[in-house]
C-alpha cells in the first residue's frame, strides 16, 4: 500500500506530524475487499493488519492529525482538531484522490485530555452504518476495515477497543476554515481555499472569482446530501461546522440514526438537548453551517464588503430555495409523481400529516405504498391506526400516479428501486454491537451484508425489515468519544 499526502504542503499549523499508537493484540473483524480493490489496494497485502491497526506505517505515508476549530451546537470552540484519529495519507485513483484515515489509533495534540482511542461499538456503528449510505446512493465516507485492538478503554465502563480505517475525498472541514478566520490568519485562510479548489474543484480555477464559486460548489454539494438524508429518514445528530465537509460527504458517524415512525422533531442524540438537530431542523442547519463557511471567505469574495455581503447572501439564499426543491422532488419520487408540480407537493404534504398523527414507520410505509397499485395493501394498512384519511388519500393518490404514469408495473419496480426494504435500523445496530462484545461478530458480517443490497427483498434477511417493538427501540444514541 504506497500513500501521498498533500496536506503536508500546507504550513505546519494546519496539522501535526503523528504516528499512530501501536496496540497489542490487534485483529481484522471487517474488511471491505470491494472498496479495497477500486481503490488499487491489494487485497491480499499481508502486512494490512498492521496498517489498519497502527502498528505499521505505510509506505510514502507521512501521518498527521489535522487541525481544526467548530461551532458545536452554536457556540464556537477555537481549538478542536483530530484527538483520536490519523491522516496515514491518500490514494490516487483514476476517480481521484482519497483520504486514508484511521479512527481510535491513539493520542494526538488535539485530543484534549482524552485517550484517543475508540471503543468498539462506535467503529461497528460507523462501519454498518456508512457502508448503509453508500450503499443508499447518499454521498458519504466510508469504511475499508474495522480492527479490534486487544484492548480495553474506560468509558462509562472498560469497553473493547477498536480502530476503523475511514476513506473520504477528504477530511476538510467548515471547522477548518474557522480556525484560521477565527484568529484572522487570512493568508492560511486563502491557502486552505486554493487547496480545496485545487483537491476538489479544480475546473473552477478558470473561473473570474475562485471563492464564491467555491461557496456555490460546497453549497450544492451539501444541498444534494441533505436532501438525500431526508428522503431515507436519517438523522446525522451532531451537524456542528467541524462535521460538516466541503467535500459533500456525510462524515462523522457519532449520535446518528434513521427514523423508525416518522416525526420531524424526532432526536436521538443523548447530546442534543434543546433539539437543535432534529430530522426537520437539518436543512436549516445546513444553512446555517453555509452562512460559517461564506463569513471565512467573505473577504475573497469581493474587496467591497457590501458587494460581498451581497453576493454571498444570494448564494445562501438560493441554497434554501434549491434544497426545499430538492427534498420536494425526492419525496415526490418516493411516491411516484412528479415533484414540479405544486398540487403533487399538497398530496405529499398530506401523506406525511397522516402518517406522523399514526406514527407510522418510515421505511416500511414508502416501501408498501407501490404494491398498493398491484392490490396489495395488508402491509401499509398495518402502519396506521386510523384509516379513513388514508382511504381516501390513496384515491385522491392512486388517480394522481396513474394519470402521470402509463406503465404501473414499471412505476412498482422504480419504486422499489428508490425505497429502501432495508436500513441499518438502530436497535438491530445494538444487537450487533452486543453480540460482538462477546467476541461474536457473525451477526454484525451479516448486517454489513444486508446493507449492501438494500433494495431487493431476501427471505433470510426478512427480520431485517421489521420495525422495533415497543421494549426495542433505541431512543437515545450515544457519541463515541
């Protein structure tokens, strides 16, 4: 496994030269061959087990842990950075570059009086759980192994250690660019941004201002992954500015969950108190996350700060517009009509109303609706308490689809083709996380595997499918830290 890294090009303040903490007795419980091999690696390497627990280098490696600053929850932190995780460097392939990044391998400069080290159970949750992504079509980091250390770390109680090795297009962050704006380094502040530009949008270097084009590009970028986390029901739980990419990858696996029954106040964060995250608030947090990023460039924008402040605003602006449109016309998909028109935006509307007074279940309510088409309605029906209002919209639904759609059979197929059978459902992740707390970690393969095909309906998998009970459902979750 040969690496590059060209962060180590920037100055010596955006980062900090460290090699990762050996462990003792590391071993391989997941391994992501597919990833594997699209990134060039070999997958036969006998030496991967030491790079992914950190107990080998790789060659060409230079590893560091970056810095960064944050708003948390709205309240800005000066000083957070990478206090359990390591850049080893970056892989080049004919897609582009990608970060090589290891989670839980031991202290770094940043880590703040903790040990940085993970416990097991978060680098299962971001495995399962970002293979989900992916796997979803929803622009995220992703996991190429998973490795226990041997060890124990002290948390709440001593808990077994693990190591997850990250790939992303890169580790750059809001949080990043506050950093150096916040302590007014403007000169860091413009390398940071030609670097952004050069490692991910290098076609708009010949364009007449870089860094407005810049906030444009992250902010359609990000515009396109929330809208995309609405439409499958997931909740990030922690959309601070140091978790937020300029790359438009969801990054950062901590509190995060899928719904169960649909509600937009819905939180699970244990961290959240006030609710600032919830499911719905997320497209304005995006927003808001914007408005940090366009304050660092704002002096680049435009000399005149009026003209800039102008020009920025309007890029805010449109992010609204164009990511309201978005969630519109991906749910409208959800149901099989056209999300142009604002009568089918009333009929959705409706349908969400209804299923948040039954508190129906996400997942499984969009994938029954089409095989009510075919006659079927057992499944959808079992999702609702009260079903007159239903009744009557699925006729007012069922005349909307059919007058835009010739072919219904086809509709049933694209349909089960953008509604997911499966999601890594949050009490089927304890199950997994329990089961290899005791050194069994058959359940959590099984797991990684349903979430790679998650649109075709198996028999084997069918649990997979079903919505907790009462005594199951996970109300809380948890950061890994």
């Amino acid at each position: 496994m040969k690496l590059s890294n060209s962060y180590i090009g920037l100055p010596e303040e955006f980062y900090q030269l460290i090699k990762p903490s050996p462990v003792k007795n590391p071993s391989l419980i997941a391994f992501n061959e597919d990833l594997a091999i699209s990134l060039g690696l070999d997958a036969e390497n006998s030496s991967l087990l030491e790079y992914f627990s950190g107990n080998k280098v790789p060659r060409g490696s230079t590893p560091i842990a970056l810095n960064y600053a944050g708003h948390q929850f709205g309240n800005f932190v000066h000083q957070l950075g990478d206090g359990r995780a390591i850049l080893l460097g970056e892989v080049s392939t004919n897609s582009g570059s990608y970060d090589l990044q290891l989670k839980g391998s031991g202290q770094t400069m940043f880590s703040r009086q903790g040990d940085g080290r993970s416990a097991l159970g978060p680098v299962i949750r971001e495995y399962i759980l970002s293979e989900a992504m992916h796997h979803l079509g929803i622009p995220t980091s992703r996991a190429l192994a998973a490795v226990a250390t041997g060890e124990y770390v002290a948390r709440d109680s001593f808990e077994p250690g693990g190591i997850l090795t990250r790939v992303a297009k890169s580790h750059l962050r809001v949080g990043t660019f506050e950093y150096f704006a916040s302590r007014q380094q403007w000169e860091d502040v413009k390398l940071l941004a030609d670097f952004a530009i050069q490692r991910h949008f290098p076609e708009i270097r010949e364009s007449d201002n870089h860094y407005l084009e810049l906030l444009k590009k992250v902010a359609d970028k990000q515009s396109e992954l929330v809208s995309k986390w609405m439409s499958v029901g997931f909740i990030h739980g922690v959309m601070n500015t140091d978790n937020f990419t300029i790359s438009g990858e969801t990054i950062d696996y901590g509190p995060c969950a899928f719904l169960d029954e649909y509600d937009p106040g819905k939180v699970f964060s244990s961290i959240d108190q006030n609710g600032r995250y919830a499911f719905g608030n997320q497209p304005s947090i995006a927003s808001w996350n914007l408005a940090s990023l366009a304050g660092c460039l704002i002096a680049f924008i435009n000399k005149d700060s009026d003209k800039a402040n102008e020009l920025a605003t309007e890029v805010l602006d449109n992010f609204s517009v164009d990511t309201n449109q978005r969630i519109l016309d991906q749910m409208c998909r959800k149901i099989g009509i056209n999300g142009s028109k604002e009568e089918n935006h009333t009929l959705l509307r409706n349908f969400l109303k209804i299923m948040l007074k039954n508190q129906s279940d996400y997942t499984i309510t969009f994938r029954a609706l089409p095989q009510v088409l075919l006659g079927d309605s057992d499944d959808l029906f079992d999702q609702f308490k009260e079903r007159a209002e239903l009744h009557s919209w699925l006729e007012d639904w069922q005349q909307t689809v059919r007058a835009e759609n010739e072919d219904v059979n086809l509709l049933v197929n694209d349909l089960n083709e953008i509604n997911p059978a499966y999601i890594p459902r949050n009490h089927q992740i304890q199950d997994v996380i329990d089961l290899a707390y005791e050194n069994n970690f058959s359940k959590m393969l099984e797991m990684i595997e349903v979430v790679q095909d998650p649109f075709k309906e198996k028999d084997k998998y069918s649990s997979y499918m079903n919505a907790p009970t009462e005594d199951q459902k996970v109300k809380r979750t948890f950061c890994g830290t």
